[in-house]
C-alpha cells in the first residue's frame, strides 16, 4: 500500500520510463485507432498524450480490405483493416514533421510482408529525429500472410527483431499476438532479438456472422476483436508478459477508463495504449490523463512509478 | 470547416410512428451541416452499444445563444438507432459533427440549373433532406421520387411534396404493396421520366444499395449526372478506424465518412 502523506496535496508524477523512453504520462494512443496523429489535431489535444503510436507503415501504400471491414460486436468491435496505408515516405515527408515537435513521443508502427521489408522499414526511420522508437506489429491477424507469421514462432520472431536491431538504433517495441498459448514466449523470444519494449496486446480474431443474409459479416470471415470485452483477456497477458520477461511492458485492451489504465500499471505495464474507445470518443485519452492525475492526487499516490506491477508483488 | 464534439440536448423524440422516428437536439457550437452531411450520436449514458452511430442531418434550424437544433430522421433497426428512439427530453446526447463530404454539386454551386430528381428508399429520405430545403432555397426545381415497402415506410412524404410542389416540381410515390402510389419499385417512373426527356439534369439519391446501384445505371443510360448519399457501417466517423471504406470504380478504396459519404455515381463501384 501507499500511504497518504504530505505528496497527496502535491501534483503527482505522471511521467513514466519505459525502457529508454522517458513519456510525460503513461497515456499512448494505440496504432490504428489515431490515423498518423495529425487527423486528430481538430479532436483531441496532442499535446497532452504521453505518446502516439502510427498507424501501421509499409514500404509501399496499401489499399486495404475489401468492405465490410468493421462489425461492431458486444463491449466492443471487429475490425479487419487490411493495413491500409499511406506508405512510410510519405508518413515521413508529409506527416512527422507536423508532428515531431509536439510533446508526445511518436512511435512508428511498422508492417511488413517478409524479413527483409521490416528491416527496410528500421532502416527508411531510423535517420529521423522525430521518431521515439518503432513498433513491429507481427501480431495483424487480418493478412493472409507475413505479419502474424513472424509474431507466433519464437525462432522466426527473434531472428526478425535481431536483424531489425542492426538496422537501427531507435527502440524497437514488438507487439504481442494474443493468439498464441504463450505471448510470454514470444516475448521472450523478441527480448532474444534485442527488442527493447514489449506491447500487448494486438486484437483477438474473432468472427460475426449476419444473421438476415447468413454470412460472415466481415469480407474477411475473420477480424481482431477489440474493445471492453477483451480488458480481462489482456489484462492476464500483460500480468503475464510482465512477470516473466524481463523488459517494460506497454499495456493495451480495451482501456477506457482511470480503472482500467490502474489496473494495467498495477498488472506490470509501464504505460498504456488507448484504442477502440478513441472511436466513441475522440478526447479518451486526454481524459485519461486528466483523471489518472485526479486519481493518484486522491489516493495520495505520488507517482505512476509506485503503481507499476504492485499487483504482482506479494501482499 | 471543423465539427464539434457536444452534447446535445435533446428537444423532442416523435414517434412517426415507430419504427420510424424524427429527434431534434440543441447542439451548441455546431456549425450547420451542409446537405448530405451527417453527425456521430449515441443515447445519452449508454455502455452499449458501444459505438456512435452515423445519422444524416435532415434539418436544421438556429438555435438559442449561436446554437444549432438538428433534426435526425432514423429508423429503429438495432440497438444504437433504438437508444436514440428511446431519448427523452433534457437528455444529454454526445453529437459529433458536421462530418464528412456532402452534395458536390450544391457545395460547388455547380449544375444549378435544370430540373434535379431527387430519388429516395425508405429511410434514405433522412438523406436527402437539407438537400431539398437547399434546393428550394435556390429556386431550383425537383422532383421527389419516394419509393418503399408500404405507405408507412414513406414518412416525411408530406414534407418532400410540399418542398417538391414549392419549386414547380412535384412528389413521386410508389409502395411494393400498393399502398400509396403505384405499386411496384420507384425506378420504374424515374427511368420513365428521365427517358421522356423532361429536361432533368442531375439525380441524387439515398436509400438501399440497391436502389442507389439501380439509378447509377438509369442516370449512366440516359446521360444524366449525379451523386449518391452512401452508408457504410462506421467506427468512429472521422477517418481514423478506415472501417468505411467504399468500392471505386477505378479499384480503390475510399472512406465513406471523409471521401464520402456523397459520391459521383459513376464514381462507385456498384
């Protein structure tokens, strides 16, 4: 426990490290739920995000999936995207500088079909000061090939983040697949391979079917379901992934609430990500931001530091 | 022009009768919605669904203190457009918007000349709305071709005659049942009147895809422009969860709430 002193009536700490990233606050926006960042600039206040995650870059632009792309399910939705993209030039030439100047930390979430394109990927940021770090996303479930591959054996994932790490010397953040037995394991497996950062998790597959035409409503058949309903299944990944790797760990699931960012930090995360419920409400994470500072200063918690992984210790 | 994201409060719910429904809310430093425009709701308080939902704007009027009233004509078919149904007055409602791309060629002041056909299905009305208050406001003359189910899937009828008849046009019905207008599918007199050369220029239209693919091929055929109000399950509404996207005729890919949801009809891959 903490106790309420003195600091209660003191402004709390919000920052946090994360590795070697130092974040204002714990409060990231998840890849894929926030555009490239700019598009929110009229929505949200940019200034306030400990952090901002892209949406995932590929060498080459990418249209995407057929429709229907989304299916909105209880606590939450299927999406099945399809990666589509600007590109990573044009994120850089077009995008970042609107960007790298502002507080949050931009974290680059990179998408490939084979080794050698990640590598490329690592090597197109890597001179780009605006840049905190990359995220290997190796968990899509919504692409028939590559990505997931590299995400759910721990030999191919370690080989792929070590051959990222020569290509770069920014942080390389890997994002878990929940779809596997044991994300620990590939945790392991991307800490192997030099990875800096671990994030979990990425959006569990899942599946609608419509019920008027009897078909899948995805194009896709399957998606990644993300949203409230998933909060405890990532919840036990992260509780997880924390305990057995030893590397920072940046929560993600279903977060929408100061509970719900309390409960990952004491589960072991050093930092969350906000996504599916940007989309109900565009200003989630500034609110967050707001109300976890609200939170500690009543608690008389004096820094986010003091919460990361005390569910974990024993009481 | 940048959209809001408020509460509104909500003025009234009119039964019309259900399943249709008309709400009126009071969005302060909402910005009017061009026609074809539409915003994000949700009931106020409600976990679930958990997603807005996206409602065309139908009407709009200023408000009290530089507000904006919007009217929203839905139809009950799942739980967000119940928990809209279900709104009582006083109550607060999040609204985000105006988003995404209306009626080129009003926005444009382009084709303002001629007769338009403005083609509706169903609840597609909601769609076509400020289209038709614009319209009459600008002196040009159309006609409304309404086409549903029955006589109550019909339910502004009255207001699109009186706008319609406003502007030397008149209002077009038919029912699959036969129980307002002819019997039969509202294509049937459009592709009549637009073959009769009866000096129309532009069609727009809402309503099932269907429809709208079936006036894409009679506007193509008879040489005639036109755009149509597309509807796509949304995430969020404003271009960041790419859950929307639209077939291109050119094989692309575009957001229905950014690129859209008004698009060429040639445009769309129907």
């Amino acid at each position: 426990m903490v106790s309420a002193g003195a600091s209660s009536l003191a402004s709390p700490d919000l920052s946090t490290r994360v590795g070697p990233l130092r974040l204002q606050n714990p409060i990231l926006t998840a890849s894929g739920t926030f555009g490239y960042g700019l598009e929110f600039a009229e929505r949200a206040d940019l200034h306030r995000l400990g952090g901002l995650v892209t949406k995932g870059l590929s060498l080459e632009p990418l249209a995407g999936n057929p429709p229907v792309r989304i299916a909105e399910t209880r606590g939450g939705m299927l999406n099945s995207i399809g990666l589509q993209n600007i590109g990573v030039d044009r994120f850089l030439s077009d995008v970042l500088p609107g960007l790298k100047d502002l507080p949050p930390k931009v974290i680059v979430n990179l998408f490939g079909y084979a080794q050698d394109e990640y590598v490329r990927l690592a090597e197109r940021v890597d001179p780009y000061e605006g840049v905190a770090a990359v995220e290997l996303n190796v968990s899509c479930p919504n692409v028939s090939k590559g990505g997931i591959e590299f995400g759910h054996d721990p030999d191919v994932l370690s080989g792929l983040v070590r051959r990222v790490r020569s290509a770069t010397g920014k942080p390389i953040v890997v994002k878990l697949s929940p779809n596997v037995t044991s994300p620990q394991t590939l945790g392991r497996a991307a800490q192997e391979g030099g990875a800096d950062i671990l994030s979990a998790v990425n959006t569990f597959v899942g599946m609608a079917i419509d019920t008027a035409t009897k078909r899948p409503v995805l194009s896709t058949i399957r998606g990644g379901l993300s949203g409230p309903a998933i909060k405890p299944l990532a919840l036990r990944i992260v509780f997880d992934v924390a305990r057995e790797v030893d590397l920072p760990v940046i929560g993600i699931g279903g977060i929408e609430t100061v509970d719900d960012v309390m409960e990952f930090l004491l589960a072991g995360a050093s930092a969350v990500q906000v996504g599916t419920a940007l989309f109900r409400d565009p200003r989630t994470a500034e609110r967050l931001v707001d109300g976890l500072r609200a939170r500690l200063r009543a608690e008389g918690v004096p820094s986010v530091d003091s919460l990361i992984g005390a569910a974990a210790r024993p009481g | 022009m940048a959209a809001v994201d408020s509460r509104g409060e909500v003025l009234d719910v009119q039964a019309l009768p259900l399943p249709y429904f008309l709400l009126r809310a009071r969005v302060a430093g909402m910005d009017p919605a061009e026609p074809g425009q539409f915003v994000m709701v949700a009931g106020a308080n409600r976990p679930e669904p958990y997603l807005r939902r996206a409602f065309s704007v139908y009407d709009q009027e200023p408000g009290s203190d530089g507000s904006l009233v919007i009217s929203l004509l839905g139809k009950v078919i799942g739980r967000g457009t119940e928990a809209l149904a279900e709104c009582v007055p006083g109550e607060r409602i999040p609204v985000l918007g105006p988003l995404g791309t209306g009626f080129h060629s009003v926005a444009d002041g382009a084709s303002t000349s001629g007769r338009a056909a403005l083609v509706a299905g169903g609840i597609g009305s909601a769609g076509l709305g400020l289209l038709a208050h614009a319209l009459e406001r600008a002196g040009r003359s159309f006609d409304f071709f309404y086409g549903g189910r029955s006589a109550e899937d019909l339910v502004e009828a009255e207001t699109f005659r009186r706008l319609s008849e406003r502007t030397g046009g008149r209002l077009v019905r038919t029912t699959e049942d036969g129980s307002a207008g002819e019997r039969g599918l509202i294509t049937t007199p459009l592709e009549a009147g637009l073959r009769a050369g009866t000096g129309y220029t532009t069609v727009f239209t809402c309503g099932p895809h269907g429809l709208m693919a079936a006036v894409a091929r009679i506007a193509a055929a008879a040489g005639i422009a036109g755009e149509a109000a597309t509807e796509t399950p949304m995430g969020c509404g404003y271009g960041a969860c790419l859950g929307c996207a639209v077939t291109l005729k050119n094989g692309g890919y575009a957001l229905c709430c950014r690129q859209g949801p008004v698009f060429r009809l040639e445009e769309v891959a129907w």
